[in-house]
C-alpha cells in the first residue's frame, strides 16, 4: 500500500504535474505546500515528526542531518524530497558584562555605602547555548535566561533546507537574529520561510520549474494555442490591483475603469484585434463609457467605425434601436440606446466591452444588433 501511496500520479484536476515529498517541520509545511503548488508540484507526504536515532544526532551539523533525511526519504519513496533542519544558539555573555549591575555596595562605617562588592553571574547564565534542533526546550532555556541576560541577548535561529533527487542536491539558508526578550521556537517560521523562498528560485533555475505551467496550459487549450503578453499583463494587473467587492463586481478602478492605463488598454486593444481581424467586422459595438476604453485601440487597429450605446437618450438622437438591461454594478435596470444611422443591415458588428459581469449588457447590445438586422461576429473584451 505504501508503494501504491507514493507512486500515484498527480492531481491534475487540481493543476500538478510533479509528485515530491517532504520532511521539514509540521508548522511550517503549508509554506513549503503553498509556494510550490504555484511551479505544479504536490507533495505526497510530510515526515514531520523526525526524531534523532543517536546522541551523536544532537552534535552533527544541520546540513549532515538534513541532507541525511533528504537522502533517506528518497530512499524510502523514490520520490525527490525537500528536508530541513534548524538550529538555536543564544551569544554568551561577554567578560565585561559579567557584573552584576545591581547595587551590591557593601556598607560602611556610620552605615554609608562603600564600594561594590562584584557579584558575578552563574555560569549557567553567562555561557552560550547552541542546538541543533528545534523544539520545546528553546522556550524553556529562553525563559530560564531571560531574568539573567539584558533584553538585547542575541539569539540566532538557522535553517537550512536540503533537496535530492537521486542525483542532484542543493542546500539554501535562512537566519533570523533575535533579541531574546522576544525569541522562542515560534521564530523558526522566519528563517525556514527564507530558507524555502532561496530553495524555490534554485529549483526554477536547475530544474526549470515553470510559474502556473498549468494556467498557461489551460489557456493555450482554450484559446486554441495563442497567448500574448498583453494578456498576462492584464491578467497579472487584476491578480494584483483588483479587488472583488460584496456584490461580486470585480473592481478594477486602478488602471481601466476611473483611472485607465493607457498602454496596457491599447496592448489589449491590439491583441483582441489580431484575434477578430479574420471575421473582417464592418463596425465595432460597445457600451458608453466604460466599454470604450477597450474598443477605441480595437477600432483603431482595425481601421473599423467605433459605435457606442448611450444609457441616457441625447437631443440628438431622433430614431433609435433601445433594449433594457439589469445593471449589475449599480443594481438597478438600464436602457440602451443606438441611433439607427449608425448601424443597418450590412453591418458585420463585433461587439465589445471592458468586464463580463452578468453579460446582460452584451445580451441587449446583441438584441439591438439584431433589431437591426446586422450581422452580430461575435464578442471580445
């Protein structure tokens, strides 16, 4: 069964291409399971609970130990496997501070102090510590140093994460200096989140690990094999600036809504151009205001007339196709309104807008464009 475990493929459905392994520390596994989900990677199992077989454990070096367990679970599951190791040390007490700062005079003759009796510190307070594992005896020995050692004690916490494939091994660090007023084994967190960040960037350069292979994949399947760069930068904009609010409209105020990046809207604009330029569209169709951020680079590429629909009825327009939608970003129902000199018949019309909310903004620019009598191509935004 064991065998079976760990030789099943990969949750593809879930995006993972790749099965590793692990034995790095419980708490600190959804880090490691996180950041390399993203490259396609999931983890059969965690050996957490790792324990020295030896009193010679407790003396090796982090780098023996985690390259040991690295090597070992290799061994047991075939798999490669990331493993790590973090060590504790607490600085000694220097000479000079060996003295009590405590006023300790003894006193004198007429019961007035005389001069300091030096009271040192023991030894056990003075001197340094250092482990190479975590657990709960850092908590204990920082509290027990604690009312001996000024606030600013210096403690150091090092990690030090191993991967080995059978063939390859790398080895990347983090540290975290910390005053011992505030140290203890939850500080491990620091280090290893350093130590696992340094190990991915080594496997994207030595195993050419690809960031969401997996999006990407997808995407070329969708759109049957074509992808631009302006699609992964508006798609990296909206992961990063926009937000979803109550209602579920994606706000994306930030760079083409109330204030629009003119570039990456005419980088756009260019691309989904190249896309319809085919269907050879006699007009473009979209929806003020919002809609022409993303139509007037279209129209431009495509050397094509650009119409919009009005949602208030101008002086100016006499006769015209109307159709009723619901907004879903105000909440309220709408109307759409296109002069009928605008659009007739022989029109192959491609219809366009920003963001598909609900879609019944398309729905009702379709049923004008049929109203018409027009040949709807299609949509795009």
């Amino acid at each position: 069964k064991a065998e079976a475990f760990f030789k099943r493929p990969p949750d593809e459905l879930q995006g993972f291409d790749t099965m590793w392994v692990a034995a790095i520390d419980d708490p600190c596994i959804k880090n490691l399971y996180g950041i390399f989900s993203n490259y396609g990677i999931q983890f059969a199992d965690n050996f957490g609970d790792w324990e020295d077989g030896t009193e010679e454990d407790s003396q090796r070096s982090i780098e023996d130990i985690a390259s040991y367990k690295a090597r070992k679970v290799f061994q047991v599951t075939g798999l490669p496997c990331i493993a790590s190791r973090t060590s504790f040390e607490v600085e000694p007490i220097r000479p000079e501070d060996m003295v009590d700062k405590s006023d300790s005079r003894v006193p004198g003759p007429g019961g007035k102090k005389g001069k300091n009796q030096s009271q040192t510190k023991s030894p056990r307070a003075v001197t340094g510590y250092r482990f190479n594992n975590i657990g709960e005896h850092v908590d204990r020995i920082v509290q027990s140093l604690l009312p001996f050692s000024e606030p600013t004690r210096v403690t150091r916490f090092r990690s030090c994460v191993c991967f080995y494939d059978g063939e390859i091994e790398m080895f990347e660090y983090g540290e975290l200096d910390c005053d011992i007023y505030f140290s203890g084994s939850a500080r491990t967190f620091i280090p290893m989140s350093s130590a696992i960040n340094s190990m991915l960037k080594s496997c994207e350069l030595a195993l050419d690990l690809q960031y969401q292979k997996w999006l990407f994949s997808k995407v070329n399947t969708a759109t049957g094999g074509y992808s631009s760069d302006a699609g992964i930068k508006l798609r990296d904009r909206v992961l990063k600036e926009a937000k979803v609010l109550p209602n579920d409209i994606i706000d994306v105020s930030s760079f083409m809504d109330a204030f629009v990046d003119v570039d990456l809207m005419d980088q756009c604009g260019k691309d989904l151009a190249d896309r319809f330029i085919k269907v050879k569209p006699s007009k473009i169709l979209t929806v003020a205001t919002t809609g022409l951020v993303i139509a007037i680079p279209m129209a431009k590429y495509l050397q094509v007339p650009l119409v919009y629909a009005r949602k208030q009825r101008s002086v100016v327009m006499a006769d015209t196709f109307d159709a009723g939608y619901n907004s879903k970003t105000i909440g309220q129902d709408r109307q759409l309104l296109v002069s009928k000199d605008h659009i007739d018949e022989e029109d192959r019309v491609l219809i366009v807008d920003d963001f598909l909310s609900s879609g019944s903004s398309q729905e009702a620019l379709l049923r004008i464009v049929s109203e018409a009598g027009a040949t709807p191509l299609g949509g795009g935004g």
